[in-house]
C-alpha cells in the first residue's frame, strides 16, 4: 500500500515525514530499577517501599498494606528521581505507569525509574507507553514464564515516534489528559451512584425506611413458599451457531446480578421461561463468589436453559423483580450452603430455606420501580464510561501516530 504524502514508513508504522523513531534512551538521562533486596522495615514513617503494584493510573499508590522504612534507610536506598520521571512495574504485571511528584519512595526491582531529558515531553512518554505499538514490542519482549519480566535493556530499546517539537508533544499529551479526566469524571460519577443505590438497598429491601404513603409489618416467610423450582437441561450438544435461542448457562450471569449479552445459541426451544422468570446460578468455581446470583428473565423471551442454572417462578402475590433484588442480596447465605471442593453447588433445598421478608405486593412494586431506575441510570452511565475509553483509544492511535497534527501548520 502507498504510503500518503507527508508521511513515511518506519518500523513503528507510518509516521509524519518530520517525525523522528528514536530509542527511549536517546530521550532519557537514566533508566534503572529498584533495589534488588529487602530493605530494613519500620512500623511507621512517612518513608515507604513500593513496587510495581504500587504504581497506577498515573499516581503511586499507598495502602496500608506498603511497608515502610526509616528516614535513614531511605536515604541510603533511594534512587535520583524528579519531577521528570516516569515509574513503571517490570515484573508480573508490565506497564503500570506513575509520575513521581516528590515522594519519599524507596523503588522495589519490579518497579522501574525513567528520567526524561529535556528533548522530550513526559506526558507525551506516559501515553506513548499506554500505546498499543509500545505494549506490543514490550509483550515480545518479555523473559520468564511463571512471572513475566521487562528488562531495563528492552526499555531502552523501546522505540519511539516522537514530533520535532517539545509543543507538539504536550498538545498530543494535553488533549489525551483531557480524554483522561472526562473518563475519570464518569467514574467518579458511576462510583457514587453506585454507592447511593447500595444504601437505597439496605434500606429499602429490609424496610428500615419505608415509601411515603405504604405502612403495616413486612411477614417473614422462606423462598420456597413463594416461588416454585425447575432445573435446567443439558443442552450442550444443542449448540449451533446459527440458531434463534439463547442458551444460559453458568456464564451468563455477572457478578453483578445481570444477563450477559452475549451467550451461546441454539435451535431447540422447550418453552419453559417466561418473561419475568428468575434465573439463578446453581454451580459456581470453588469460591462461589457467582452461587444464587440471579436475574429476569425480559420481555423479548429467546432463552432456554441449561443445566445447573435454575428457574425460581414466583406465586401471584409477590413482584418477581423485588424478589431477585431480595435473593442478591443474600450472597453469604448461598456461599455458605455451597458443596464441593472445585466447583461449588447448591441445590432447591438450598434456595428454598432463604428466608426473606416481604411488604405487600403494592409495595414491593414501588421499591423494586425505584431501584430499577437507580439500575437505569447506572447501566447508561456504564455504557458512556465504554464509548469515552473507546474514542481515547481511538484518539491515541490518531495523535500518537501524527495522523492527526496539533498545533501544526
């Protein structure tokens, strides 16, 4: 294929003519690592010893669970970092990213340092690392097989197409961090409505707060008084690629309570969901984190079910979606009844003695409407917080690859 005028090959792809492909050591005063030993601890200072973990999402991450060291220590151990360096875990996980802002840090041998000389930007370096040309020569790159390593040698090596000026750079670096906040703004708000809906639950599946116009006792009864059970069928011999059902199988339920979008398919159908049907995972792996998680059945019914995955049908005086939102709610109950030592099992006997309090039907109906929405609201914001990631990525494929120029004439 003809390469566009103004540009030309190189082996990071195409790039801008009056762009440069340069090892990562021709823009760097120094490139090392941590400290290959344990230094001596202390039970506390303002003084800590970090690796790779610690590195994320741009900042060094402190937990109560990072050793520290005494004053002393860090001094004899600490490496010359400043404000011109970016950190990155080497070893196990590969590529975690810090700026260094001044902390007093003793560096682990999986976390290592890169100072950035004046011929290049650092936050133009930071999301050349996050690039998908930059981890793809650091993936062939590695050594070991249990635990991965990044030689300080391969990151020398990286190479890098770098714009002729310093302002270029920290255009192409400043738009990407705008990309950043905007992301981080939708988590921070996705975080807290997330929060608000985990109260709006505590209170209102248990009745500690009660709806405005709804009064009387909530009775107490078990699950299997309410709901009748059937199992699933093995239907994986049913499986064919160009059917118009939907299998759900142990897979098909997240950890969130939620049907997968995607599942394997399947010509046969046995009609025995409706809409409104509550499904429920009966075998999990041996934590089972995924035992008696469980959701609706929608409207648009295509599904049929697979063995080891329930179907809990509630009687006419309970509201099945409240139902669900009771049963996710009780995760500790179904891990506790769980057998098996691989994989982990309840049975109807299992789901049958949950035991669940429950306001009448009317009521039922206005706090499930309302959480339902919370989950509305939550899902949309899910689904921007995917459609921003995907257009930064797409943006750094366009500036990180100069096909499109900023402050560029």
């Amino acid at each position: 294929m003809a390469v566009k005028k103004g540009y030309k090959q190189t082996e990071v792809g195409v790039i801008p003519e009056d762009w440069e492909v340069k090892p990562l050591s021709d823009l760097t005063k120094e490139i090392g690592d941590g400290i290959h030993a344990t230094p001596e601890y202390v039970n506390s200072s303002d003084c800590f010893f970090i690796n790779g973990n610690n590195l994320l999402d741009g900042k060094i991450v402190i937990t109560e669970n990072t050793m520290c060291v005494s004053d002393v220590e860090y001094r004899r151990l600490r490496k010359l970092l400043n404000t011109d360096t970016i950190l990155m875990s080497i070893n196990g996980t590969i590529g975690n990213l810090a700026f260094y802002d001044n902390e007093k840090v003793v560096l682990g041998k999986s976390a290592a340092y890169i100072n950035v000389n004046q011929e290049a930007s650092k936050n133009f370096l930071y999301y050349v690392f996050q690039s998908f040309a930059t981890r793809t020569y650091y993936e062939n790159e590695l050594t070991g097989t249990t635990i991965r390593n990044l030689s300080l040698t391969s990151i020398r090596n990286t190479p890098i197409s770098i714009p002729p000026t310093l302002a270029e750079q920290e255009s192409i670096a400043e738009a990407l961090s705008d990309a950043d906040a905007f992301i981080e703004s939708i988590e921070r708000l996705l975080a807290k409505k997330r929060q608000i809906k985990q109260g709006a639950m505590s209170e209102l599946l248990t009745g500690r707060r009660r709806l405005s116009g709804f009064g009387g006792e909530w009775e107490e009864r078990k699950l299997g008084d309410i709901v009748e059970f059937v199992n699933g069928k093995p239907l994986e011999s049913m499986v064919s690629s160009s059917g118009d059902y939907f299998i759900i199988t142990l897979d098909s339920i997240d950890i969130d309570g939620k049907l997968k979008p995607e599942h394997k398919r399947s010509s046969y159908f046995d009609n025995s969901l409706q809409k409104g049907d509550i499904v429920i995972i009966l075998s999990d792996l041996a934590h089972g984190y995924l035992l008696g998680l469980c959701d609706l059945i929608p409207e648009d019914n295509r599904y049929i079910l697979n063995q080891r995955v329930g179907r809990l049908r509630c009687n006419n005086e309970q509201v099945s979606q409240f139902i669900r939102m009771l049963i996710n709610r009780n995760q500790d109950f179904f891990r506790k009844r769980g057998q098996g030592t691989s994989q982990r099992h309840i049975y109807k006997r299992d789901i049958f003695e949950l035991n669940i309090s429950l306001p009448q039907k009317n009521e039922q109906s206005a706090i499930a409407e309302i959480l339902s929405e919370m989950d509305g609201e939550i899902a949309a914001l899910e689904e921007k917080l995917v459609k921003a990631r995907q257009v930064k990525a797409g943006m750094m494929g366009e500036l990180l690859g100069g096909r499109i120029r900023l402050n560029h004439d």
